[in-house]
C-alpha cells in the first residue's frame, strides 16, 4: 500500500484502541483486550478469545487462541515497510484443529474472518490513502451474520 512506514505504524497500534484505525468495529464486533493491548492481556472480539504473546509497537503483534475450543495456535497482524513509501499489512494464522473446530473453521468462521479481515485492510488503506473502498460480502456471509445476529 503506499504509504510511510510512520504512518501505517500509526494504524497498525491503534488497534483494539478506542481511535482504532484497523479494525472494522464499524461493522464488527470491537478488538479488546483488559486491562490494556499488552503481553499477557486476554481479550479477543466477538466470541474469538485470545491472548497476546507477543506485542512490538514497530509492527507485530501474536495472538494465542483461548476459544473457540479446538483452536489451537496463533494469529497475527504484522506491518513491514516494502520500499520508502510501500508497506505490507499482512495477518496470519497457524493454527492446529481438532475435528469439531475444523468444521466449524471451515463452515462458520473462516467465511467470517476473511471478509472481517478485507474490511480491516480497506479500513486501513482508506485511511491512509484518502480512498473510499469498501469490499462486498458474499451471501455466505451475509447468511452467516443474520443467522448468529438471531441469537
């Protein structure tokens, strides 16, 4: 995306702040963390739970899965500077399921994590580039978050 490194830095520790520039809270339910975004603090969105493992201000931070149950590994966003006015926002996930969760991965939350995830992405090159994208869900989704609103 092009941007500066500080800027995009910007972005990227503002997550699961009250200011949050990178996650869709708009649209999603919000990234906390208590007592604040720092090594050892649980939190997560929604009904995703996690731990940080790890948090560098200069462009990672890991999360550790505490549920859904038989989730088991990591998440992370990372932030890299490409060339002097290129950055990279990349998340990752490595993770192990056991049979229950990967059928719910596979189903339910992986649909609703990848269009979470282009909604974050769009939020953070609008902002940083003045541009107005906005991605679309698929029906999938879209049935998805009527069906779990109706809970």
């Amino acid at each position: 995306m092009p941007t500066s490194l500080e800027k995009a830095l910007g972005v990227f520790n503002s997550l699961a702040t009250l200011n949050d520039l990178l996650w869709p809270n708009e649209r999603w339910p919000r990234m906390s963390f208590k007592p604040v975004k720092k090594v050892a603090a649980k939190g997560g969105h929604g009904p995703i739970r996690y731990t940080i493992v790890s948090y560098n201000p200069e462009g990672e931070i890991v999360f550790e899965f505490r549920k859904p149950k038989g989730f088991i590994g990591t998440h992370s966003f990372v932030v890299r500077e490409l060339d002097d006015n290129r950055v990279l926002f990349r998340h990752r996930i490595r993770m192990k399921v056991n049979f229950k969760g990967g059928v719910l991965w596979f189903l339910v939350i992986r649909p609703l994590h990848d269009a979470l995830l282009e909604d974050a992405f769009d939020k953070a090159e609008n902002y940083l580039t003045g541009t107005q994208k906005r991605s679309t869900w698929s029906v999938w989704v879209r049935l998805m978050r009527r069906l779990l609103a109706a809970k």
